[in-house]
C-alpha cells in the first residue's frame, strides 16, 4: 500500500514540476512550443484552460465562452458552472495554434486566468487530479477495523523525499530550487509549494488529506507543522505575489497548525517563525521584492527613511492575513512565556513598530477643501489598524513576565520611541518634523515649560505603533505594583521614566501621539500613557499637557 502511494504522490509532483505558477498565455506561436512541457513526442494539439476567480459574473463569461468557441448558452453555461465548481476547464483542444493563441487573448483582455498548453500536460494534470481524490476517498477508509492504518501509510509517504523520474521526458521543467532552505525536502515540502500550480477542487482535496494526518497522533501535528514551517516564506510569497484564488491558498492551513500550542510551540522553537514572519513584513512593506519573491536574504533597514503608501504593498489587501498568523502564533502560552521572557523578541517587533511610526503624516488644508479621505489613507489605517492586534496580543504576553523582564520590555520601547521622536535616526522626514523644543507657557497663574507645537500648521500623524506598544506594557499594573519595583531598586514608574531620559523628553515622549489622537480608539493609547506617567506626580503634572491644548 505505501509503495503504491508513493508511486502515485510521485506521479503527481513530476506532473506539476511542469506546470505553472499561475495562469499566462505566450504572446506568440514559437513561445507556446517552448513552454515545458513533459511530452515526450512534444506533439502540436493544445488545449485552452479557463481559470475561476471571483471578479466576473457567470453570465460575462457564458456570453465571452458563446463569442469566443462558437457554443450556445447551454453548453457555456454548463462550462462556466463546471469552472465555479471545479476551479478551472478546457474550452477548447485543436492543433490550429493561431486560432487557439487568438481566442486566449481575447478571453484575458477582461482579466479572466486563461493557459494554452500541450494537451498531453493537460490531460496529465487532469490524471493528477484523479489521483488526488482517490487518495481522499483513501483518508475516509478503513483496512478491516482499522481506521488509522491507510491514514498512516500516507503521512509515511508524504513525508518521505521524493523519487524522481530516472528518465525526464520533454522540455525544462519548472522546479524551484529548494538547496538554501530545506536541504533534503519531502513530498509535502513540495506539494505545499505547488498549491499555487493547482485550481479550486484539488486544492480543497489536499487540505482534507493534510487535516486527515493531523488528526493521527501528537507526533503527526508536529511533523506537519514543522514541514510547514520550513516553507512557509514560499507559501507567503505565493499568495501575497501570485496566487489567483487567494481563498484557497494553502496559507490558510496556517490556522489549523498555529492555532495549536504545542505546534506553535514546536515551530517557533525549531524554525525562529516569528522572527522570520516579522522579516516578511519589513521587507514587503519596504518593498523588497524581486521576481515574485519577497527577498529575504538580508532585512530591510526600519530606521531610515519614510515608506511609499502609494507602492503595491500597501494597496494589497492580502497582507491582513500574514499579520492574523503572527497573532494566532503570538496568542499561544508557551509562545507568549517565550516572547516574555526573551528579549530578542521585543527587540525585533519594536524595529517593526518602528517601519510605521508616524507613517503618512498630514497637514492640516487650511486653504482648500477636503471632501474624502486618499486611497493611501484608507491603505494605512487597514496596515496599522491590522499591526495594533499583534501589539495588543504581544502586550499581552508579558503577563507571565518578571518585574525586570517588563522594565527591560519598557526601557526597550522607550529607547525605539525616543530614538524616532528626537530625530537620532532618519524614520522621520526632516522637511516635516523637527526635534521637539519646549518653551514656558502661563496656566492658572503658574509659569510651566511644554513642548512647543502647533496642530494648525505642523505635520500630524495618527499612527504611533511604538507608543501604542508601550500603553500595552504600561497595562500590567499588577507587576509594577511599587512593591514589585522595590525589590529591584525602582521607587515608581515615574522614578523608572526619569531614570530612563530628562523631563523634556518625558513630555516629548507623551506628545507624540497626542498630536494626532484627536478621533478614533488609538486616543486610548497616549491617555493609558499619560495616566501611567503621572499617576503618582500629583496634579499639577498633568496641567502643563492640559495648557499645551
């Protein structure tokens, strides 16, 4: 039984080295014949593919199936629901290549997935498909009694190496080089990549059989995840540049596996997972991006320079989910003992924070009006609004802190903040801010020295992560308690604040983000701050902050 699955998932991945990522046609005949192809007689009969997706109403594309293959409604309507169902369907097979290339061309003007490849390659796939929904049936069986045997014997084979082909017929087969990431990779590392190459109905089969496994033993759900976890940067790269039918990305299996203490546990351990993903977001918000990979080698600089809102990153709306797996990761105890408790953790998520301080500042139009906010406003608030529940979750981590791990976490922050705040780095464009100065104000008859600012004519921003950071660690009352700080030789949270900077940068520090807290939840954030700060100055503390506005 295990070689004979072997046989088949083997078949399945030769099949797919020579398919592609997504769904192109060749802008002419001689680059169709060049496409991969694993024919061996490399014969000219062709087959057109039309792919799903969620953008185009069922009748757009029965009426462009009826224009395109001379069929009537019926028969287009029959093909378009087998599309919705399926994932994809051949509309039509013939050896007249430029009739073929011109009807392809004319179905992708609207932006419909369409392929013309070698209808041998095709009809291969086709066969893959097969066997994949004959592995399913073999997950839901049972040997006798025995419902876990089969389900075994598959988990065995999926996670062994594969065995190549000895003889490779055709022409350049499209497989990725794995040497820098896994060394000796297994069927599932290489299914995992594929996802992409796949359509609706046989992505939905595979998920099945890996949910199958999971459900095997303790052991399984690690191997599984682990497995995972090794390529998980390919998998992101795929869904966040390639993959057409988001909705079915193998990445949603994250869910299932990070969701899951030990697993996540496991993986963060074994594979350094958060840092990795907090990687991904530095560089694909930096933009650092080539050939449909998020490069990874080296990690973008958080410190210098303003990001582009306008560029591709932001106006994606794919990123929320990897930002929901660095959260359902993070939520775990084990993980958030980890986060607590090392401070590598907080380190790199405040360089994090630090990519969208202050990012796309405002000024207020004094002299023209505004009747909607940009799509890059729009664009921002989505990133920031979808980093503010990782702080929360990462805040609350430090629960299971000690009094000296917190103080580190905070002094950590604080350090973050005051190094954009005072313009020691280049996050801040310097034609925009300028490092804060205070000056002597009379309020109730008291002379007080506040920063100087003014909302009317400078620039504001309403995204300050690293403060927001900060109110979450300035939560955990409880272990700052003064009997806590006592025994580590801090009188107050006031007295840990002066010991950390002066009064100035104190009140620059607490300013910031009141600038642009003037709507929204994010006001919660500077208010726990000030609260935090002051609480045991007595109240003629907070009246300097109450006549700067």
């Amino acid at each position: 039984m295990g070689r004979t699955i072997g046989y088949a998932l083997d078949f399945l991945l030769d099949t797919l080295d020579y398919s592609p990522d997504e769904p192109t046609i060749p802008s002419n005949e001689a680059d169709l014949r060049l496409q991969p192809s694993a024919d061996p007689m490399q014969k000219d009969q062709y087959c057109i593919v039309l792919w799903n997706d969620d953008k185009h109403s069922f009748d757009e594309v029965i009426q462009l199936i009826c224009d395109t293959t001379n069929r009537d409604w019926k028969e287009a309507s029959a093909l378009a629901h087998a599309i919705d169902e399926f994932g994809r369907e051949i509309v039509d097979m013939n050896a007249n290549v430029t009739r073929l290339l011109e009807i392809a061309q004319i179905i992708s003007k609207i932006e419909l997935g369409v392929t013309v490849r070698r209808a041998y390659d095709t009809f291969r796939e086709q066969v893959a498909m097969v066997i994949i929904e004959w592995l399913v049936d073999l997950t839901r069986s049972r040997l006798g009694t025995d419902t876990l045997v089969i389900r075994e014997a598959i988990a065995s084979e999926l996670l062994s190496p594969r065995r190549r082909e000895s003889n490779i017929y055709g022409s350049g087969p499209q497989i990725p080089d794995l040497s820098n990431d896994i060394p000796n990779p297994s069927r599932i590392d290489w299914l995992f990549l594929y996802h992409t190459r796949l359509w609706k109905k046989p992505r939905m089969c595979l998920k099945e059989i890996y949910a199958s496994i999971l459900t095997l033993s303790h052991p399984h759900k690690l191997a599984i995840g682990g497995h995972f976890a090794a390529v998980y940067h390919r998998v992101i790269d795929a869904y966040l540049l390639v993959d057409r039918e988001a909705e079915t990305s193998i990445k949603y299996f994250a869910l299932q596996l990070f969701t899951v203490p030990s697993v996540a546990s496991h993986i963060v351990l074994r594979h350094d997972l958060v840092t990795r993903l907090l990687n991904i977001i530095i560089n694909f918000f930096t933009n650092h991006i080539a050939d449909k990979r998020i490069l990874s080698g080296t990690t973008a600089s958080t410190d210098t320079g303003e990001l582009d809102v306008e560029s591709f990153p932001f106006k994606s709306k794919r990123f929320m989910p990897v930002f929901s797996d660095l959260r359902y990761l993070c939520h775990n105890q084990p993980v958030q003992q980890l986060i607590a408790r090392n401070v590598s953790f907080i380190q790199k998520f405040s360089k994090v924070c630090q990519l969208f301080m202050c990012v796309h500042p405002n000024k207020r139009a004094a002299t023209s009006h505004v009747e909607y906010e940009t799509d890059a406003w729009i664009s921002v608030f989505n990133v920031t609004l979808s980093l503010s529940r990782v702080i929360k979750v990462y805040g609350e981590a430090f629960t299971w802190a000690t009094p000296s791990q917190l103080i580190n976490a905070i002094t950590t922050v604080v350090h973050e903040i005051l190094e954009v705040c005072m313009l020691n780095n280049d996050k801040l464009d310097k034609n925009k801010f300028s490092v804060p100065t205070c000056h002597a104000v009379i309020f109730g008859d008291v002379e007080y020295t506040i920063i100087e600012f003014d909302v009317l004519e400078e620039w504001v921003s309403f995204h300050h992560s690293l403060h927001w950071l900060l109110a979450e660690l300035l939560k955990h009352v409880d272990i700052l308690s003064e009997g806590s700080l006592m025994q580590i030789g801090i009188a107050s949270v006031r007295d840990l604040f002066m010991r950390m900077s002066t009064e100035s940068m104190i009140l620059t520090l607490i300013d910031f983000p009141l600038r642009g807290a003037l709507r929204s939840i994010m006001f919660i954030y500077p208010v726990i701050q000030l609260e935090c700060s002051a609480f045991d100055g007595g109240p003629d503390t907070l009246r300097p902050l109450g006549a700067q506005w």
